[in-house]
C-alpha cells in the first residue's frame, strides 16, 4: 500500500515538476520532495495503527472434548469415522452393557421385594391399629359390666340381709337365704373377673410412644423402615440405569471425531490418561493477539476484518467481542524464593482480542489452528480505514500463492 501511495505522488511529481514545470525543480524543491512522502507516510501509518490496528497473529481456536466413557466395559462397535462430520447426538462407540443390564435386573427385583415388604408393613399398621381399636371396646365393655353388676351385688346384698332378719325370728325360709347367698357369691365373682379383664386391657393399653399404643408405634417404625429400603432400592435403580445409558457415548456436540484408533473388542475404562477419541467441536473462536498501546482505541462492538491463508481472497467479517485483558505475566506464581525479574526481564506478552463472525460468514468452514491476520476498525478517523482495507485485499489476494521452489 505504501509502494502505491508513493507511486501515485512520484505520478503527481513528474507532472508539476518534470512535464509541466509549474515549479522549479531545484535543490529545495527536491529536499521538499523527499521530506513530504517520508512525513507523511508516517503520520499516515502511525496513525492507522492507532485508529484501524493491524495484526499478522490471528488464530482460530475450537474446543476440544477428549471422549470418555463413565463406565467400563469391552468395545462392541464403532460407527464413527475419523475426521466426517458428526452430529450432536449421533453415537460415536458402544459398550457391552451385559453385565449393567444384570444390574439392574438384580435392582428392580430387590425394589420389588422392598416393596412387598412396605406393603406388609403397611398391612401390620392396619392391624395394629384395629387391634388398639379392639383394646378400647374391650375396656369400655369391661367398664360397663363392673358398673351394672355392682348394684345387683348390692341388691344380692341387701336381701341376703333381709332373709337372715327372718330367718332368725322364724319366720322366713332358710332355702331362701341360702339361693340369696349364692347370688351375691356368683356376683362378686362375675365383677372380680369384669375387673381382672379391665386391668388387664388397662395393662396392655398402658404402653405408649411417642404418644401411639407400642404395637401402633411399632408398625410405623417397620413402615418407615420399608420405605427407607425402597427408597434405596429405586436409588440402585436409578444408578444402575445411569451405568447402563453410558455403554452408548455420543458426541456432545457437531464435530469430528479425531484420532479415532479405537476398535470393537478393545477394552474401555474412564481414566483421562487414554481417551479413546478426540473430538474437535465444530463451533470456533477467532482470537487476534495485539501490543498492549494497539488497543487503546477498540471497544466490544468494532468491526473487523479477518483474512485466512485457508481462505485465500476471501475477507471473513467480524465484530469484536471482548478484550482480554489478562496474560500469564500478571499472575506470579507460589514459590518460597522471591520473584525473578533479573537484568533481562521478560518482553511485555500481547493481548488477545475475542472475535465474532457476522452472520454471513458463520457457515464458513474455518480449519482448527489456521493463522493469518486482520485488522479492527475503531469509531476514530474513519477516513483512513480504507487504507488498512487494501491493504488486507492485497494480503488475502497474495494468499493465493504458493512460494516454494520444490
């Protein structure tokens, strides 16, 4: 771009100077000549570098997932070919899920027994609380029958008296006092037994916890404890078919699978030392490095321009997403000796500027680690951006060629 821009004045030098002689062309125009291209070209570049930054260093980063399975299990099949395209969702390897399925077979049967169980215990509550139920009446009919007999004793009482008074004076029959004994005698028998079993039913109603009859209080125990073993049980359930859903492994997102040596009957276990496939995400990051003073006029949200050597003559639009502004030479790392800095310290690093692909361009297939340059266009002196225009036209159109000699 320079070389053109001083060819265009050498142009307009040999017009006023040489062909029309509108100037002398003496010693101080000549020195004038010279000094005004090598002025200005480099206000010129100088302050391009400000407003429209260039840089050679731009990257293109993707995420790579290295693929392991949770479980481990013998290989069974691998439908995934190295480097082709692979949906999100689409299955990359399987694993024998034999022995998972034993799993959880042996977990539904152990739920089902469980379940039995709280159904038993449930079932006993039931019964416990029919047979406290039963208590109460049994107590209440014991009650009632202490109270009806017990004025019949006193009647029985009260003629056994009367028949004595007669009795003893003559003139009442001795066959009736003796039937009138044997009524009190046979009622206080029938209210000492109404009493024994009223003590008895007092006993056994007696136990309480936690405000519930023992036999009640028992039965709950028993159901909660049915249902803490259920409830484990549909927790080996549910683990046993997370195992078993992790024989299939999928690819997390659209990529491709690299690096693919794995093959059926191989043997499998989820250690990150050995991942079976490398998988390259197909979604990407445009990252451009840039001089700490290069950034002082860009802000998120200025366009930019990227040229690949993947992509030759093509300009991929962008947009500046964020500035990272944090590199390793600001964290100083833990160490009981004092921070090296020396009498050579370390050049200032770059700082990497996030980039968003416009629309258009985001179905452009851009290659994971291609490198290539580009330039950010700030809000200042918009004027001269066209300049670092050309010159990333004139770059993207030189990636084109190939210069080698063999």
């Amino acid at each position: 771009m320079e070389a053109l821009l001083l060819g265009i004045y050498a142009f307009f030098v040999w017009l006023i100077f040489i062909k029309f002689k509108w100037l002398p062309w003496n010693t101080t125009s000549k020195v004038t000549v010279v000094i005004i291209p090598i002025v200005a070209l480099t206000a010129l570049v100088l302050t391009l570098n400000v407003v429209a930054p260039s840089s050679s260093d731009v990257r293109v980063f993707k995420y790579v997932v290295n693929v392991l399975p949770q479980v481990r299990g013998r290989v069974l099949e691998v439908p995934v070919e190295p480097n082709r395209l692979v949906k999100k969702g689409e299955l990359l390897f399987s694993i024998d899920p034999t022995p998972y399925q034993n799993d959880l077979n042996v977990a539904k049967a152990k739920l089902a027994a469980d379940e039995a169980k709280l159904a038993q215990a449930i079932a006993g509550l039931a019964d416990a609380s029919a047979g406290a139920r039963t208590l109460q009446e049994q107590l209440k009919s014991a009650n009632a029958q202490v109270r009806a007999l017990q004025p019949r004793l006193d009647l029985a009482k009260t003629r056994v008296r009367q028949n004595r008074e007669l009795v003893a004076t003559g003139a009442g029959d001795r066959f009736a006092l003796e039937q009138a004994e044997a009524n009190v005698i046979d009622l206080e028998a029938q209210i000492l037994t109404a009493q024994a079993n009223e003590s008895q039913v007092t006993q056994q109603l007696s136990g309480i916890v936690n405000g519930e009859l023992a036999p009640v209080a028992a039965a709950r125990a028993q159901i909660a404890t049915a249902k803490a073993q259920v409830d484990s049980s549909r927790a080996d359930i549910a683990n046993a078919q997370w195992n078993l859903d992790q024989t299939r492994v999928y690819a997390p997102a659209n990529g491709y699978a690299t690096n693919v040596q794995l093959r059926p009957g191989a043997i499998v276990v989820a250690m990150p030392l050995a991942p079976p496939i490398t998988f390259v995400e197909e979604e990407y990051q445009i990252i451009a490095l840039y001089a700490q003073n290069e950034l002082v006029l860009v802000e998120p949200g200025n366009h930019a321009e990227v040229v690949l050597p993947t992509l030759p003559g093509r300009i991929v639009k962008a947009k500046v997403d964020s500035i990272v502004w944090a590199q390793g030479q600001g964290q100083m790392a833990l160490s009981k000796d004092l921070p090296q800095t020396g009498i050579y310290p370390q050049a200032p690093g770059r700082f990497p500027v996030k980039l968003l692909v416009d629309e258009r361009d985001r179905d452009v297939f851009l290659a994971a680690g291609a490198v290539g340059s580009g330039a950010i266009y700030t809000e200042h002196a918009a004027m001269i951006h066209i300049l670092r225009m050309v010159i990333l036209r004139i770059n993207s159109i030189t990636n084109y060629l190939v210069l080698k000699l063999h």
